[in-house]
C-alpha cells in the first residue's frame, strides 16, 4: 500500500464524497424506474405518499424495487468499504472479500444454516460473519506460515475460496432443496429479495460502517506499516483484529443478501483511490457511496439489458471485475520487480 502522502486537498476529498453522493442518489433513482414496468418520477413520489396502496406502481414500488434497491445500496456500501479495509490492514491492493475467500466462508455458514436450522433465517447475517470471519483467521494464518508475500496472500485466498465452494456443494449435493434459488446465490443475485432480509443487514451493515469510518484514524496510521504504526503507541494487533471483524461483518452481512458477489471490494476502492488519494476518511466514505451507486447500477444493467431475460448481477460484476483484478495483479508485479 502507499504511504499517507497524497496531492488531494480536502476540498477536492469534500467533491468527491460530494460526487459519489449523487451518483448513489442517480443510480437509486434509476433502479426504481427502471424494469420490466417502468415508473416515472412522479409515480414513485405518488407512490411513497399513498403508503402500500392496491395500485399497480404501489405494488411494484413497496415489494419489488425499494427492497431490491435497498438491497444493493447496502450490499454495494458494506463489500466496497470491508475491501478497503482488508488492503489497508493487509497491506495489499489485491485483497477484497471474494478474493482472498471471505465471500465464499460466509456464504458456507450460510449453507450449514440452511441446512442444519432451516428455521434461523433472522440469524443469517451474523452467521455469515461467523464464516467470513473463519475465513479471514484462515488466510491470515496461511500468509504467516508462508512468508505473507502479496501473491501467497491472494494465492491462499483463492485455495479457501475453492475448499468452502466445494464444502457448499457437498452440503447441497445431500440437501438440494436446502437453500432455495442456490444458483442465484452463488453468482449473486436480488431476485427474490425481500423487505424482511433486507431490515435483517440493514442493522449490521449501518453500524458496521459507522465504526469503520470512526476508525479511519487508527486505520489510516496502520497503512504505514506494523513497525512505524507501533512506534506511534498503536496496539497494531488489538486494532487489527477489530479491523478485521468490521470487515467480516460487511462481506458477511452482505453475502447474506446478495449471495457470493464479487469484485466490488476491489473495483471499487480501485477507483475511488485515483481520486482521493490514500486519505483513510474520506476514501471510506466514498466507497461507501460509490459502492452502493456500482451495485445498483450493475443490478438495473442486470435486469433491462437483455429483458425479458434477466442476468444475476453477479455475472455482470465478473465481467467487470476479472479484466481490473487481472490489470492490478500485473501492476503489482511490476511494482515488485
């Protein structure tokens, strides 16, 4: 990772924050006009006024778009900022929760949930953390059994991302029926998301990024490196423990409504770096935007581009993901050659 040394100014910080809050606020907008019946402007304010009417844009607006919407805007804002978060304690700008294997250790616990307590469905973003969590210990304790190198790192993430996938399958293979619409979820997907899950994040998530951005500070002083940050009083284990639990929460609570989505943890940040710099506040702030704004954008794609058919939004973030892992990982090397 690169040192706190940047050329923004807060101004330029406060634009950028400024801008991926109006691109959230966009993409919102056109994710709930925008499908199969589009609704204008105008119906979804009447809409919101007459409550959960009998009329057709009513209908749509209450059960279909607003839970989908919220969806994504708190998916998109829980993986962006648990990517960030992950680089910054990790010290490498390859990491992001479905790559080193967080996605898929959530969405593990979530299949032994589904099978095991088919009944515990208002648990299933705390035991996505549980997941997400065990696959942070994993891949933390295979990088210092192996000399913690970039690459081993993204390496091993890949190998426990490829052992949870296989232990889902296995639990399925016995338990078809176990977790409904299972192909959605492992691509990603809001198809048949519902108010209920989405209350059911929302808490987590909302208090999660509350704490990631009060932790900005620590955070930011832990991107100088282990040494330089303890040499400034920081108990650099102590934080980065908690670090890592405000990162398993997001990718855990997210995985719980959108399934095991991919690369928003890396294209986001990705982005929003070259325009902020490496300033730890308003960085976290606009992924959080900018990463609600990418999923919902993605999602609607998802859904009209090829309509009548409808694409998981999962497939749609792989194509956009896979070319700018691909370009990192090169740049990574070049930098380390």
């Amino acid at each position: 990772m690169k040192t706190l040394q940047t050329s923004s100014t807060p101004r330029r910080e406060a634009a950028v924050v400024l801008a991926m809050g109006l691109l959230m606020l966009l993409a919102a907008v056109l994710s709930l006009c925008l499908g199969a019946v589009r609704l204008t402007p105008a119906q979804l304010v009447q809409a919101i006024i007459q409550g959960r009417s009998n009329t057709l844009a009513g209908r749509i607006f209450w059960f279909v778009r607003l839970p989908r919407t919220l969806a994504a805007l708190l998916t998109g804002a829980a993986l962006a900022v648990s990517g960030v978060v992950l680089q910054t304690v990790l010290h490498n700008p390859l990491a992001a929760p479905n790559i080193i294997g967080v996605n898929a250790g959530a969405g593990f616990a979530v299949a032994v949930a589904a099978v095991c307590f088919p009944g515990a469905s208002g648990s299933t973003p705390w035991l996505s953390f549980l997941g997400a969590m065990g696959a942070v210990g994993l891949v933390l304790l295979l990088s210092r059994l192996t000399g913690a190198s970039k690459i081993t790192l993204v390496l091993g993430g890949v190998m426990i991302s490829s052992l949870f996938n296989a232990a889902i399958d296995t639990l399925l293979t016995f338990q078809p029926d176990a977790l409904t619409g299972y192909a959605d979820f492992r691509v990603g997907s809001f198809a048949d998301i519902t108010m209920a899950r989405v209350t059911g994040a929302a808490l987590p998530i909302g208090l999660t990024l509350a704490a990631a951005v009060l932790m900005a500070s620590p955070l930011e002083i832990l991107s100088l490196g282990d040494e330089t940050a303890a040499s400034l009083g920081l108990n650099v284990r102590a934080v980065r423990t908690v670090l890592l639990l405000l990162a398993a929460v997001l990718a855990g609570a997210a995985v719980s409504l959108a399934g095991i989505i991919g690369f928003v943890g890396l294209i986001v940040p990705h982005f929003v770096r070259q325009l902020t710099g490496e300033k730890l506040l308003p960085l976290l702030l606009s992924s959080a935007l900018g990463g609600g704004a990418f999923v919902a954008a993605c999602d609607t794609l998802a859904r009209t581009a090829f309509a009548p058919y409808e694409l998981p939004v999962g497939v749609v973030l792989s194509f956009l993901g896979v070319p700018v892992f691909l370009w990192q990982l090169l740049r990574s090397r070049r930098h380390r050659g």
